[in-house]
C-alpha cells in the first residue's frame, strides 16, 4: 500500500525540481542594458527648408522645374546603455545618428542634366535618467510605464547643398550659376523628454516604445570653406538649423 503512494510522491517530487524553469519563470530585470532603436521622427529644419523655399522660387520656378520637397521627416538610429540605480530609476546614456535629404535630377536638354541634393546631419549624444512606475505584472511578462529626458549635445552636425551641372551648355551653366557645392556646420545643446512603456519578458531581452521630443537649435553656422557664419539669403541673418522634432521609438533591449 505504501509503495505506489511512495512512487507518486517521488514522482510528484520530480516533477517540481525536475521541471523546466519556464514553468516558474519570472521577467529578468537587469541592472545594465544595451538599447539599440530607432525612431521614426519629424525634424524641423528651420532656416534649411527657407533656404529651400529661396532656391525653388528664385532657381527652380523661372525654368518651369519642380520645387525640391522640404525636409520634414527622418529617422534616428541610437545605441543607449541604462542602468539601474535602483529598482525605479535608471541612467542613461547614448550616441546616435540622424540625417535627412532632399534630391531631384532635372533634364533641361538632350545629354543635359543637373543633379541637386540638400542634406541635414548630426550625431546626438545624450545623457539622461527615466523614472519606472509600479509594474503591471502577468505571468511571465512584466511592463513597467516610464517618464524620462536629459541633455543632449549634437556633435558634428552640418548641412550640405549640391547642384551638379552634366554635359551642360554655356546657356544652362549661365541660367544656373554653373556647378556648386556648399557645406557649414555647428555643434550645439539640447534636450529630450520621452515617456512610454518597457516590458520584459522571462529572458535577458525586452521591448521598449516611447514617444520623445527633442529640442535641438543650432545658431549662426560657419562654413566650412571659408570659416565665415553662413547668412540665410531671405533674412540676411546668421543661418539657424533645428534638428529638434517629436518621434516614437522602438527599441530592442538585451539585458548584461
């Protein structure tokens, strides 16, 4: 009479130290994590897109060419690290890389052809903290509602204009100013704020969405040519560039 109760007790014992750990699995938090993103985002653009509007309405409109489009929308890739300091707080920091564009190649003539490009670049490194609110716990899956921001610096950022005249004759060179390559850049402060949620699984690997915006204006660029502060030709004034913007990020986050 003992033995099978016997054996269904040693089973049942099996069964608990045997089974596989998912069965009692719990959402690993880890105190460090590699966050890689991106973010789908608006960028303002500033004196860029009036710079735009200048050259569309004093070059491109006379010869009856289509306008370039104005900068509005880009993508900000971003490697961060976050750590814990405690079970609500953690510090972060992180270096990314954004760039936008506009381009078109307009054909005035047979074997003619004239290419122009408008491109925004910087590289943003920022440094800030998020605060966790209670968990909402379910099983093995665990999300975790954030609010965070920081400083940001934007380092090694410039803009840079093309147009390119091919097999041009001399009436298109003159009507156009020939060929023509400029470049001005400036670094500069900013901030960020973003909140959204984080949800960990029963694995070193979580999921983290938020909503961010960013402030970003950089002041009287400098070209790179002559070392002068670059003029916005509608406003005589000193060339503003603003790569602030608001965006939603998705990133793949893997615990150490």
């Amino acid at each position: 009479m003992f033995r099978p109760r016997s054996a269904v007790l040693a089973a049942l014992a099996a069964v608990v130290f045997l089974a596989p750990s998912s069965a009692f699995a719990a959402a690993e938090i880890h105190r460090l994590n590699v966050a890689i993103s991106g973010t789908p985002t608006g960028i303002n653009a500033g004196d860029f897109n009036e710079g735009l509007d200048f050259y569309n309405r004093v070059t491109l409109a006379p010869h009856g060419f289509e306008p370039l489009e104005k900068v509005k929308f880009t993508w900000l890739f971003d490697t961060e690290l976050r750590y814990f300091v405690t079970r609500n707080l953690s510090i972060n920091a992180g270096l990314g890389h954004e760039r936008a564009s506009t381009s078109k190649e307009y054909l005035p003539a047979l074997s003619q052809s004239i290419n122009v490009r408008a491109e925004i670049l910087t590289v943003p490194v920022h440094l800030g903290a998020s605060y966790y609110l209670q968990p909402y716990n379910q099983g093995d899956f665990q999300a975790r509602v954030f609010a965070g921001g920081g400083l940001v610096q934007y380092t090694h950022s410039r803009i840079t204009f093309l147009q390119q005249l091919s097999g041009a004759d001399s009436a298109t060179t003159a009507q156009f100013g020939g060929s023509i390559q400029t470049a001005a850049t400036q670094d500069s402060p900013g901030y960020y704020a973003e909140g959204g949620v984080h949800m960990f699984f029963a694995a070193r690997y979580s999921v983290l969405l938020s909503a961010n915006y960013r402030s970003g204006e950089l002041a009287s660029l400098v070209d790179e040519r002559t070392g002068q502060v670059f003029i916005n030709p509608q406003t005589n004034q000193p060339f503003r560039l603003d790569v602030g913007g608001i965006g939603f990020r998705m990133a793949a986050v893997v615990g150490l």
